[in-house]
C-alpha cells in the first residue's frame, strides 16, 4: 500500500445529534495512510463525534463517510465505560475482539509493558487510579493493533513517565493515527497534519504541518480576517455617510443614493463570520465558606499502595484556612484513594473538621448525576439566596448557555463536564477544595482563568496534578509525596 492512500474520506458530511442542533456541515477531509494527524476543536464542537463517524458508531445526515476498505480501526476513549467498571482486566481486554483470544494473557502482558502498566490481570478495573485507567484504555486500543488508531485525549490522567511512553510509542508506530488532546508539546511531537474542526462553522479545515506551525497559521489567518472586517466597516460607514447625505439632496442624486445602498449591502456580505474559537471562560471566583477556623484538615497517617496492596504510613500534615496541601506520587499510589476518603468520611488517621463544606472536583465526574440536566445541577449548588437570574448569568460566565443548561450531564463532552463541575464548585462556597486533576479535558484556553480562581480561594485545599505549568501557577504550602513515604 502507498503512503499517500486516503483511508479515510469526509465529503460534504452533515450531521446532528438532535434537530436543529448541528454539529457538522458539508465537512470534508481526508486522511492518508500511515500518518499522524490532530483533532483540533473547542470543547463541544463534535470531535469525539468524528471518531464516531469514523468507527461506524454514527452515521451522516447527508454526505459520505468512506473508510478504506478491511481497515481495522481501534479507540482509545476518554473514560472507561461505567458498565465496565465492574470487569477485571481480562474480561476488558476480551471485550475489544469479536472472537475468543486464546492467548490473550500473553497479549495483554505485552500490551501492558508498552504503556507501562503493572497489574494483576484479575483486578477489577474500578479499583484502578485514575492514571491506571488511563493506561488500560490506551492499551485497549494497542492490543487490537490497528491499522488507524483513534486516541481521544490519551495524556489525561498520565504522569509525566507514562506521557513519555506514549509519546514513544506513537512517534515510533508505523500506521495511521489521529488524536485529539489538549497537551500542545504533547502534539508537537509527532503531528504531520491538523484537522481544525470550527465549532461556529461546523466545517473542518484541513492542514498540513507540525501543531505549533499549524496553531500559528490559525492565529495569522484569524488576524487578517480581523483587519479586513475593520476596512470594510470603515468603508461601510464612509459610503453609509455619502449614501445618506445624496438622498436627502434629491432629484437623480437619490438613484446615486439608492446604488450606493446596494454596493454596501454587497460590501457587508463580504465581511468574515469572525470565528469566535479563542473564546475563553470568564474571570470567576471560588467564594469560601465564611464560618470556619482553625484546623481544617488532619493527616496523621495515608495508605499507600505497594505490590498492589495498601499499606499505612505515618505522616504529620496540618490544614488550616488558606492553606495548601499538594498531593503527588506514581500512578497507582493512592491519591486518588485517599481524596475520595477524606471528601465521603475520614478513616483512621484522616480528619476533616466537622461542619466543613467541600467542593470535590473528580476526574471522572462521579460526583455529577449524569441523569440530571446542567440547570438542576448548578440549580441545587446554588446557596438558597441565589436567583434564577444570577445562576444563568453565572453558567454564561462558563460557555454553559440556554441550551446546554437544559441538556443531560451524561450527554456533555468531557470538557464540557469539567466547566460545569468548576461552576457548582464556585456555587457551593466551600471551605475544603479537594482537586483531583482539575486540568483534565479542560481547553488550554480556560486553564489560566481557572488557575487564577484556584489560586485566590480563600478556604483550605488539596490537589493533586500532573501539569507541571499548571501546579506552578497555584500557590503550594506542602507537599507529600506519597512515592516517597
């Protein structure tokens, strides 16, 4: 087969998920053999969807969607399926083929080495960390060794040892891959083409080039678009001015008028749809609880995760109001674990003061009903003050309009979970903020707004995070490694 092969061909695709709700429009594409392309889009615009489209699990309104023909095709998804959290390693893994694998052991034992991931093959997946997870689904997709590999957001949840894995690993396969991810250098690295999916033109703009240069270009292209916009608003009013002062005079001078108006009608045509898609989050704030002192966290011991077992160890860390705890360790250690310990009820060795609100940011959203729309969650977060109005004016604030309040949580994109998530936090005025990889999913735009919010609260905090530029904008007092211990 020749490199240059399209193996995958969008040609005037238009798809919605519901009526009047599109997320494509005439999108065409293509995807050659053996390279290595990036999704690029705004939370929400609908690249999972693509992946979707492409894997046969949608189909389009109109246009055509043409996959080569006998091209295996496998998904690294975001999360793990909830109905999946109950299976044991094997039992994942066997899911990903048609057929019965009778030597899936050794296949998953060299699957595991590649994203280097340890685990017993019977351990049920929802005792896994976060990183883990993240692990097992890259893995999931490598054991099916396909000839298009479709990875959505990989690095979330990665530390820095399994990003470099990863990064390996797709620099060195020799088949075709298209990722989406928010992590710039992470895309940098390998990424010979990018597919810019508008979320206000619902097309897909096709280019070709490294991701900083791709990024540029974007930047420059979206710059001229404003300066032309200026000339011809500039022109518009000069013509306006003249158009106007001709009709009042009269006689023929009103058809010069009237010509006039149709050249600027014309001339207003032609100014750009100025894309919005460096739109960001506004500045918001994460109010404290105002009623509390003193000592608001207590840990005089942590379980530790060695050979997949936990084990106890002591520790001496005391929080007090406006002061930060910063967790960090190996994939698998137990940080996870023991957030969600101290935000459900302390066990032995953890103590939460009592009568203290926390705002728990989870990494897979559990702590969302996926059931519930965006207007009931951020409705019940809300302090019994609060009014309809302000609520809604506040969801504006996180790119969450009227639309999206009246949609389900479980049908949001990741990243549209997270803004909704870090919504009902700054709603709820807590007193402890327990952040578990608050930068997963989340737009690179946005992270400095959220920084800046996390970084100002008042009130006590604990988090845990593997971006590096991310931790470097939060003011930290302590940090445990539980590695370490």
């Amino acid at each position: 087969m020749q490199g240059n092969e399209a193996v995958v061909k969008f040609k005037e695709v238009f798809f919605e998920w519901s009526l009047n709700k599109p997320i494509l429009k005439e999108a065409s594409f293509t995807v050659r053999r053996n390279s290595k392309i990036t999704l690029m889009g705004q939370n929400g615009a609908g690249k999972s969807t693509i992946f979707q489209l492409i894997t046969g699990q949608a189909s389009p309104d109109a246009g055509s969607v043409s996959i080569n023909q006998d091209l295996t095709i496998a998904t690294a998804k975001q999360v793990i399926p909830r109905e999946d959290l109950d299976l044991t390693i094997t039992e994942f893994f066997a899911k990903c083929f048609a057929e019965k694998i009778y030597n899936i052991d050794k296949r998953i034992d060299d699957v595991l080495a590649i994203t280097n991931l340890t685990s017993p093959h019977n351990r049920i997946i929802k005792n896994l960390s976060g990183g883990q997870q993240a692990r097992l689904l890259l893995s999931s997709a490598l054991i099916q060794d396909p000839d298009l590999l479709l990875l959505d957001e990989p690095t979330n949840n990665l530390d820095k040892a399994g990003i470099a894995h990863l990064t390996k690993f797709i620099m060195e396969y020799p088949k075709t891959c298209i990722v989406i991810s928010h992590d710039a250098d992470f895309l940098n690295t390998f990424t010979q083409g990018v597919l810019y999916l508008d979320i206000f033109s619902k097309k897909v703009e096709q280019y070709t080039g490294d991701y900083f240069s791709v990024a540029k270009e974007i930047k420059a292209r979206l710059e001229r678009e404003r300066m032309t916009n200026v000339r011809l608003e500039r022109d518009i009013t000069h013509r306006k001015e003249q158009a106007n002062f001709f009709a009042q005079k009269g006689g023929h001078l009103r058809d010069v008028a009237s010509n006039m108006r149709k050249e600027i009608a014309k001339l207003e045509g032609e100014i750009v749809d100025l894309r919005r898609e460096d739109k960001t989050i506004k500045k918001f704030t994460i109010p404290s609880q105002e009623d509390i002192g003193g000592v608001i966290l207590q840990l005089n011991s942590v379980a530790v995760a060695v050979n997949h077992k936990f084990v106890n160890k002591k520790v001496d860390v005391t929080l007090n109001k406006r002061e930060r705890l910063l967790l960090v360790g190996p994939n698998g250690i137990g940080k996870t674990t023991l957030l969600e310990k101290l935000a459900l009820g302390a066990a032995q060795g953890e103590r939460v003061k009592e009568g203290v609100k926390i705002g728990y940011y989870r990494q897979d959203f559990s702590t969302l009903d996926f059931n519930a729309t965006v207007y009931e969650t951020l409705s019940e977060a809300m302090a019994s003050d609060g009014t309809e109005q302000s609520m809604r004016a506040h969801a504006a604030g996180f790119l969450l309009d009227n639309e999206i309040l009246k949609a389900k949580i479980g049908s949001l994109s990741e990243g549209q979970k997270g803004l909704v998530a870090f919504a009902a936090i700054a709603l709820e005025k807590p007193g402890l903020l327990i952040l578990d990889e608050p930068t997963n999913h989340i737009n690179f735009r946005h992270i400095p707004v959220i920084a800046k919010a996390i970084n100002d609260f008042e009130g006590a905090m604990i988090l845990v995070s593997h971006s590096k530029d991310f931790v470097e904008k939060i003011r930290v007092d302590t940090t445990l490694d539980l590695g370490a211990l």
